[in-house]
C-alpha cells in the first residue's frame, strides 16, 4: 500500500509538469490557428493506413501536416513522405529514453519542424499503445481513438481510459469482419459503457470504407474559422 502510495505522488508530478507543458502547445496551435487531433492506438491498429487515406482525400481541401510518433525508426514518416505535406518524425528512444507514448515536450520538439502557419490541421501520430498515451496530454483539440475489431469485443473494459478520453473512436478493418467470430454489437455495447454516445465511424483502410466520412468529421471539427 505504501509503494503504490508514493508512486501515485510522483506520476501526478509528472502530469502536472506534462499538462503546463500541453498549455504551452495549445497557445501555439491557436495562434497558428491549427486544429489538432492526437491520433492513438494499440499497434498496428491502422493510425498510418488511415492517414495515408485521410491525405489523398484531403488533398486540395485542407492543408494537413503530420507529426509521426515512435520508439524507433522513420518508417511511418516514410509512407507519408509522398503527399508532400509537413511531416515530422518524433522518436522516443534514443532522444527520450524509448518512451511508450508522446508527451507534451516530445511533442513541442517536433513542432520546431513544422510551419504551423500553413496547417489548417496536424494530426499526432502517437506511439502505438493502447494505455500510456491516453494519460499525456499535449495539447490537442480533439483525440482520435483507431480501434481494430481483431483486438477483441472485451477491450472498453479492460483499457477504459483509452476509450474514455477519445472524442471519436474509428473502428478500423470492417472488411475483415466476415472472417473473425467478433461481436460487433457487444464491442459497442462495451464502448457505450464506458464512454456513452461517443462517436464512431466504422471504416476499412483496406477498401476505403468510411474514410469519407471520417474525412467530413475532421472537416467539421475544424470548421470554417479555427
Ligand atoms: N485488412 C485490413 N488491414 C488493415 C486495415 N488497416 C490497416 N491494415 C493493415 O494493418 C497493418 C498495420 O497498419 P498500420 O497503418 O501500420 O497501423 P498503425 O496503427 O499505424 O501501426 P503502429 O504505428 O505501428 O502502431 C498493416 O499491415 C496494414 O496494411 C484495414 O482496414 N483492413
Ligand atoms: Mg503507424
């Protein structure tokens, strides 16, 4: 009882430091008048697919950048680099010690990268995890939950802070729902339970399913005058 005590008084030391630092962020991306969504996930989910769609649509519509976080390499940064639009790799390791989720410093040292001027919005790769990055904020408008139904009808309950704080959850790889036993109607069930009414887009980054819709959210999030 006592460890968990102390270790619960220096995480929220690590917040508290982590939140002025995610303030800090915000006045940049509201002076730049950039929307921001935090784009989260367990690995592999679909964050890069996804984004490789959202940056076709987009083209000519709204001027996107992209912040990539993750441990290690720039293959991510890679896929993208095709769009020609601002893109900065962020890794935790070696720069910050192989950190499992971007916090709000990670992310003000890949900002210096980007001309924040000339985005309407930046979306935040973040590391795949599906429990660290939920507890960092950095500064974001909106967080994008990219949930996978091959991870399993169970996981609102059993990872609910991820599910909880996300603004919208995007069920991603539908097209693989024919081949799985997955309960679709019991994951939302879950989701309801621990995030009630939150909304949800069903997409394929596979066949482009709900990718338009997913599109005209971001647009609606933004709005016409961030
Ligand atoms: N069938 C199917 N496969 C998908 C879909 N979306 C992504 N994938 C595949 O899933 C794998 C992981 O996709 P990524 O886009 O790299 O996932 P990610 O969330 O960016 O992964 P990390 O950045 O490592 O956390 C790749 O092999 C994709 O081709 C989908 O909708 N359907
Ligand atoms: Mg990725």
């Amino acid at each position: 009882v006592h460890r968990t005590a102390v270790k619960k008084v220096v995480l929220e030391g690590v917040l508290d430091a982590n939140d002025a630092l995610a303030q800090a962020n915000r006045e940049k991306f509201d002076e730049a008048g950039t929307y921001v969504i935090n784009l989260m996930s367990s690995p592999g989910a679909g964050k890069t697919s996804l984004l490789e769609h959202t940056l076709e649509r987009m083209r000519g519509r709204l001027r996107l950048g992209v912040l990539e976080g993750d441990v290690q390499t720039t293959l991510d940064a890679d896929r993208l680099a095709r769009f020609h639009v601002p893109l900065v790799q962020v890794n935790t390791d070696p720069g910050f010690g192989g950190e499992c989720h971007l916090d709000a410093n990670m992310v003000r040292s890949g900002l210096s990268e980007l001309p924040l001027h000339e985005m309407d919005i930046l979306v935040i790769e973040n590391v795949g995890n599906l429990v660290c990055p939920a507890e960092f904020r950095v500064g974001e408008d909106a967080r994008v939950m990219v949930y996978s139904v091959t991870e399993g009808e169970e996981k609102p309950l059993k990872y609910p802070l991820m599910f909880r704080s996300a603004d919208l959850v995007v069920v991603n790889k539908v097209d693989l729902l024919e081949h799985l036993d997955f309960d679709l109607e019991q994951f939302l069930g879950h989701l309801d339970t621990v995030n009630p009414g939150v909304e949800r887009i069903l997409t394929s980054a596979r066949t482009g399913q709900g990718v338009d819709e997913w599109c005209s959210w971001l647009e609606r999030r933004r709005g016409p005058s961030h």
